[in-house]
C-alpha cells in the first residue's frame, strides 16, 4: 500500500510536468488511454498509478528519471519508499 505522503508527491509532480508540457487533464488522459477520471484521481492524490502507468507518464510527460525514483518498486528497500524532501507543489508565480 502506497502511503499517504509518497502518493501527494507523485500527484505534485504529476501536476508540474502536466503543466510544463501545457496538456489538460483531458489531453493528457486522453493522450495516455485513460480516463479523465482517472488522471484526475491520480492528479488530486486520491489514487497513484500503476507501475506501468507511472512509466508511460515519465516518458510522455520527460519526467527525469531520478524523480521517478522514489516511486518505482526496484527502488524501495524494507517495502518503505523515502519520499523527496522537496516534495510538494512549489508557487510558480
């Protein structure tokens, strides 16, 4: 189970990469097949993606790799994921 904080995290950065690449929520869900429903969970932080859903966004979105670490299984040591300090959305005034 995918805690709490590891899931916002991934919806921050979810949302920055959505907005940098200038998509809707419904261009990106549409873009990657799934429902707008769906991203839109992800986005809020209601649900996280599959592993194969997180490689398909870090790829259609550029996410650098080294952000996508703490979210990928191969990476988590004793089942616990270390969640980046800096997470969270920064204002972008």
């Amino acid at each position: 189970m995918n805690g709490l904080r590891e899931i916002k995290c991934f919806a921050d950065l979810l949302h920055k990469y959505r907005n940098k690449a200038h998509l809707s929520q419904q261009q990106l869900a549409d873009d990657i097949g799934v429902s707008r429903l769906t991203e839109l969970r992800w986005e809020n932080g209601k649900t996280m993606p599959n592993i194969t859903n997180i490689r398909v966004l870090a790829e259609f979105l550029a996410i650098p790799e080294d952000q996508l670490d703490p979210f990928l299984p191969d990476n988590r040591k004793t089942n616990q994921t270390v969640v980046p300090k800096n997470c969270g959305r920064q204002n972008h005034s």
